[in-house]
C-alpha cells in the first residue's frame, strides 16, 4: 500500500478533474486546484516513495 500512495493520489487527481467536468463544476477554480494538489502531491510521493526504496 505504502508503495502505491503517490499512484493513488494521482488517480484520485484525475478523477476530480473527470467528475468535475461531466458535473459541470469546471467554472469553480477549488475543484481544479484540489486536484491540481493532488496530482502534484502523488508525483512528489511517488518519487519519494521510490527513491527511498
């Protein structure tokens, strides 16, 4: 599990931005950021995870 948590994040990312598109949510800038954050935040995560292992 721990390995996959930067995976996971990123997924997660992408999947707000996909259900915020088809919700009609794409005008408010907290769900792009969310997932901006996301996304961000597992690629961090994953290279961590990585290069500790």
């Amino acid at each position: 599990m721990k390995q996959n948590i930067g995976i996971i994040l990123i997924v997660l990312g992408a999947l707000l931005l996909i259900v915020s598109y088809f919700a009609d949510l794409v005008d408010y800038n907290f769900y792009n950021i969310g997932a901006l954050v996301l996304i961000i935040a597992g690629i961090v995560a994953h290279i961590y995870v990585t290069k500790r292992s």
